[in-house]
C-alpha cells in the first residue's frame, strides 16, 4: 500500500497576508503525513513592479510577463513569499524546502508560443521529476513549490500555480497515494453561489457533465474541474476543492479535505 500524500495548493493571497498565512501555516503543519505546498503571489508582484515603475497587463487572468516582469516574479515569488513561508515552516518544526522548478531541475517547460496574445516569458509544464521529488520526501523534507520553472537553456518561466500543483502531484502519483487540494474562497463547488452550505460534495466523470448540462457547473468552473478531473485520470487518488483556511468559508482556520468540501475521484 503506499503512503499517503497531500498535494496543498494555495493562493497568493493567502500567504501575501499575515492573519491567514498564520492559520495556513498553523492547519498544513497539522495535516499528517507527507505533503508539499504550491504557492502563488500575485498580489505582492504587482505591488513591486508598481514601485519600480512597471505597469502590469493582465489578460484572462495570465500575467504577460516580459524580461522586467519576469525578474520582478522572481524576486517576489521564488524569493520573498518562498522563503518567508518556508520560514514560518520552520518556526513549526517542518522541515521545508523552498523550489522553483529549475532546482534540482524538478519541472521543465517549455515557452508559450505567441498567439493572439503574446504572453512572453511564461511556462507550459512538458516534465516533472516525479522520482526526486519523491526522494525529498521520502527524506523528511516538505517541498514548497514557487510558480516559476525553466527551459532547460538558462531561462526561467512565470507558471501557474495551479499548473504547479497539478503537474506535481501526477507526478508524484506513482510513488505516493496523493490526494490534490485546492484552497479558494469557497467551502467547493456549490450548488447556489450564495449559500455555503450547498457544497457538491462529490464529483465523478460522470456526474461532472449531469452538472455542466443542468447549469451548476459553468463559466471558468468548466475547466478547473476538468483539469481536476484530468489529473484523477493521471493517478491522482483524489482532488479536494475546499475553503482557504481563515476565510470567510471556513472561519475556524482549519483546512478541510474530508466534510464540508468537494471531492473529485473516479
């Protein structure tokens, strides 16, 4: 049987402020066995190119990173909210390590061919080292993945967080029972936008397009949870969207993986 693994993804502004940091912080160092965080850190990004003088262009959500940004996501993301979380780890006795895909050379991409939009220095993942990645944890070590990767050729790469996640826990599905979970601002996917209480509390492929056809599912939901249920094909063992710990959705700071959240498995 193999061991158990919980893949955290979390969003920037989680870690960019110092209350729900504090809760994150305090719920992912209680989870047992072994884990890995993802990080994003857009917020502060944007913050620092504002002070040096650069103007962000956002488009669908992607950041459009040319050579000025690309140093400003590095600093921010591979630099400050990396290390500072890895630190606040620390201070609770875990044994975390800051990465971006270019150490250990764990996650290459490739860069994102000019289309309608030229979005510059950013990342599609081609590989992940599933076997080192696995090796770290295997020896006491929590990684602390930082949306960046690399070419290969000297160049880093901005990359979804999201992407991050994903790539690393199929990765990593082969030598751990892993279990992928999404913090964002809502308890999972629900069946009234308004009412926390209406969580869909599983997902199967099956059920997936009887939610899309009545209209629970729509609009961006469609492919975050195709993504989610693109990775359960991959081997992941099971994909949690949940509340992020100390948000309006879950209050108490606990994260929760097993009640009051959506599961997606086969």
């Amino acid at each position: 049987m193999k061991e158990k693994l919980t893949v955290v993804k979390v969003g920037g502004k989680i870690v960019e402020d110092e209350a729900s940091l504090h809760r994150l912080i305090r719920s992912f160092s209680a989870l047992s066995g072994h884990k890995v965080l993802v990080h994003g850190g857009g917020r502060t990004a944007t913050d620092v190119a504002a002070r040096l003088g650069l103007a962000t262009q956002m488009v669908n959500g992607r950041r459009v990173t040319d050579a000025d940004m690309l140093r400003v996501v590095t600093m921010v993301y591979g630099g400050l909210v990396n290390k500072n979380v890895v630190a606040r780890l620390a201070a609770q006795g875990i044994c975390a390590l800051g990465l971006t895909g270019a150490d250990v050379d764990v996650m290459r991409s490739h860069r994102r061919p000019a289309g309608e939009v030229d979005y510059g220095f950013v990342g599609d993942v081609d590989r992940t080292d599933g076997a080192r990645l696995a090796a770290l944890v295997r020896g006491g070590i929590v990684p602390v993945m930082a949306p960046l990767t690399h070419d290969g050729a000297g160049n880093l790469l901005n990359t979804n967080a999201d992407t991050i996640a994903a790539e690393t826990a199929k990765a990593l599905a082969g030598f751990f029972d892993v279990t992928l979970v999404y913090c964002f601002e809502h308890a999972g996917v629900l069946r009234s936008p308004d009412d926390e209480g209406s969580v869909v509390p599983h997902i199967t492929p099956e059920t997936f397009g009887e939610l899309v056809e009545s209209g629970t599912v729509s609009g961006g939901m469609i492919p975050k949870l195709e993504n989610c249920l693109d990775a359960v094909r991959a081997g992941v063992a099971r994909v949690v969207i949940t509340a992020s710990p100390g948000s309006a959705a879950a209050p108490d700071g606990e994260l929760r993986i097993e009640k009051g959240c959506t599961v997606i498995s086969k």
